[in-house]
C-alpha cells in the first residue's frame, strides 16, 4: 500500500488592509470628543483615548493606502488589532461599526459597472457579489442554506485574538453590511456557533432584525 503524504506549506496567513483600516477608523470616530461642554478635559481624553493618538492617525494613513492600493498585510499585525479592540469596554461598540466601514470599503473595490447591474439583475447577482466580497476581503464562505443564508469561516483569526470569541462580531457586522449592501436583506447575521465557545467552526445564520 503506498504511503500518503500531508503536504503543508508555510505560507503566512495575509489579511486585506481594509481590516486594519476599519477597526483603526472606528476606533478613532469612538474616541472623538462630543460637544458636552467639557472641553477641559478633553486633554487628559487625549492620553487616554487610543483613537485621539497621533499614531492613530498615523496608521489609518498607511493602511488607508495599502487599502487603495488593494494590498495585504501580516495576519499578525490584524491579530494583534483585533486583540487590543476587545480589551476595550466598549469592544463590541468597534466590532460593529468597524465591520460595516470594512463593508464599504470592501464594496466600493467592485466595479461601477457591477454595482450598477445589480438594480436591473435578479437579485442572485447581489448575493454573488455580496459572497466574493466576503470570500476575497474577510475570508468568509456566504452561501444559501435552504430558504435563508448563511456564513461561516474557517481562519480562527478572532479566535486567537479574542479566546472567547468577541472578535467575531467584527466579522459578522461586515457580512451583514455587504448584503445590506448588495441584496434586500434588513435582516440579522445570528452568531449560531462559534470556534471561542468550542464548537468547530464560526457560523452565521440570517434572522429577522427583532433577533439581532
């Protein structure tokens, strides 16, 4: 009998710079002072608000252009990103609205044209460019299972940051903004099992918005 051979390579994991661009984006707009009246205290705000930091600042610009320029960065660095997010109060607040901005910017890489064909396509060529999307920027699988679709990953990417699993948040906010995006959907993307609860694999379901 022939002997078999696992072949693994030791390529790295690379994450799209829009990940890193989202979550540094989101943080910096949680971060900004409101017009409370307060502002002498706005200084001492600075030191303590990440998102007030120049380095902030600093970051968005250099993933702001490796995202126009459709680049990948070390998985390490998002890992890491996404590790310092969730020892945050308000992490899953950043999850959420950092993976709707990472949906815009994932859907504005499709071409006019396509964006276009959409509103006179049937509405499986929304659901075909809302699951490319999250394939090629989020390495999420969108697919339909029976009446409703779903979602799943495979990358335990939120899982080595966040043990149990807040990170995924981010993951399934993008998901659900790029079929709000691309299809009619208005619903919720439901986190049914998840890699930090100790389930196999991370997988979304769609459910009415009064389950999100």
């Amino acid at each position: 009998m022939p002997l078999t051979h696992r072949v693994t390579t030791g390529i790295p994991f690379r994450a799209h710079a829009i990940i890193p661009l989202a979550l540094f984006e989101a943080v910096r707009a949680l971060d900004l002072p409101t017009d409370d009246g307060l502002e002498e205290f706005h200084d001492e705000l600075v030191v303590k608000r990440l998102g007030m930091n120049r380095t902030v600042v600093a970051q968005i610009q250099r993933y702001g252009g490796l995202a126009r320029a459709d680049k990948r960065v070390d998985g390490e660095e998002v890992t890491a990103l996404l590790r310092l997010v969730g020892r945050r109060a308000d992490a899953g607040l950043v999850y959420a609205e950092a993976g709707r901005r990472a949906a815009h910017l994932a859907a504005a890489r499709v071409p006019g044209t396509l964006r276009l064909l959409r509103h006179l396509l049937p509405p499986g060529f929304g659901r075909f460019l809302a699951r490319r999307a999250a394939a090629d920027v989020f390495g999420v699988v969108l697919r339909r299972d029976g009446a409703t679709l779903a979602a799943s990953m495979d990358d335990s990417i939120a899982v080595r940051a966040t043990p149990g699993g807040a990170a995924c948040g981010f993951f399934g906010s993008a998901v659900a903004e790029l079929l709000r995006i691309f299809t009619p959907f208005d619903g919720a993307l439901l986190h049914d099992t998840c890699r930090g609860r100790g389930d196999g694999a991370c997988h979304w379901r769609a459910g009415p918005p009064e389950e999100e």
